[in-house]
C-alpha cells in the first residue's frame, strides 16, 4: 500500500474526499490519543507521589517531550527503547497476574442482570469490545518498514496467542476450580450435601 495508513485504502474504495476526511481523522486521534496517555501517565505518577507539587499539564508535557526525544534520536534507539518498554511491561503486568492469583480469594455468585439493559450498559459494552479488538489495523502504519511482511504480520497474531494462551487456561483453570470450591460451600451451607467431605 502506500504510505498514510488507511488514507490509500479508503481513497481507493470511497474517492478522494472520504480519503482525505480518513486521513485528517485519523491524525486528529493520533494526536488526541498522545495527549490522552500523557495526561493519564501525569495522573499515575501524582498518584504514585512523583512531583505532586508540579501541574498535570505540565508534567503530561514533559511525557510528550521525552518520548519525542527518545524517537529523535534515530530508530534503532527508538526501537530499542521500545523493545525495553514492552518487556517491562509484559514483565509487570505477569507479575500482577502471580500477585493476585497468590492472594486468598473468594468466589462470589454470579450476579443476576434485573430489568430492562439500557442503552448506558450497551455502550460500556461497546467500549469494553472495541478496547478488546482495537489495534488490528495499525499494521497499516508499519507493513512497509518490515521486511518480508506477507510472512511476518500473519505469524505476529499466532506468536502473540501462543504466548497468552498458558496464561488464559491457568487462569480458566483456578477460575474453575474456586468456583466448584464455591458450589461445595453452598452446598454444606445449605445442608443440602450428604456426603461426607474429610
């Protein structure tokens, strides 16, 4: 494809108007969504206690600034920094994932949806399965700076999901087993259950 992301494709398939109405937009997100993740990294780190003296605005500015530089310098720091962000973060979020499966839970019963769904639950639905399946086209911004990409971007998904996939069935797993464990409690609760437990 050309270069400017979905702007070729929508061009070729709408005309030129609807392509160039793709292209601003998809801009104007880009934009909105760095200042969107600046201000939420400005607001964790105030919570964290990280200058809370300093403006959030001013911090979320600083943010901006410093990944500018870090892409500034050239890609093959830039990628590196990303390659080091990405791991870190793959490397926190498991480590939350131990933590709470490390932690005594308690399985509660499902709850029951009363009434009429309004079009307020819809939306929080919405966002919650576009937050699940967002990103799957901005490969359209990259695919021409990988090499061989008929070959790497169809392996890139089954690499990502062979590397979830232990997590997602120890977690189907213990979600499973507290919930048998649940089923027994209500049982014995209830004096419903005969069988003796040791």
């Amino acid at each position: 494809p050309c270069a400017g992301g979905p702007y070729d494709f929508v061009r070729r398939a709408f005309g030129n108007l609807t392509g160039v109405a793709i292209g601003w937009t998809a801009w104007l997100i880009m934009i909105l969504a760095i200042a969107y993740m600046a201000i939420v990294v400005a607001e964790y780190l105030h919570r964290l206690g990280v200058w809370p003296e300093d403006s959030s605005n001013l911090i979320a500015v600083g943010v901006i600034a410093l990944f500018w530089a870090v892409n500034w310098t050239g890609t093959r720091f830039s990628g590196a920094s990303q390659i080091l962000f990405s791991t870190a973060k793959g490397v926190i979020l498991i480590a939350f994932v131990a933590l709470l499966f490390a932690q005594p839970g308690r399985s509660a019963e499902p709850a029951e949806i009363q009434g009429v769904v309004g079009i307020a639950a819809f939306a929080v639905a919405m966002r919650v399965i576009i937050n699940t399946y967002n990103g799957w086209q901005d490969a359209v911004y990259f695919s021409e700076e990988l090499e061989r990409p008929e070959r790497r971007l169809p392996r890139s998904p089954a690499t990502d999901a062979d590397a979830i996939r232990p997590l997602w069935l120890r977690a189907r797993h213990v979600d499973e087993a507290r919930r048998e464990v649940h089923a027994v409690r209500l049982e014995l609760t209830r004096g419903r259950s005969r069988r003796w437990i040791p």
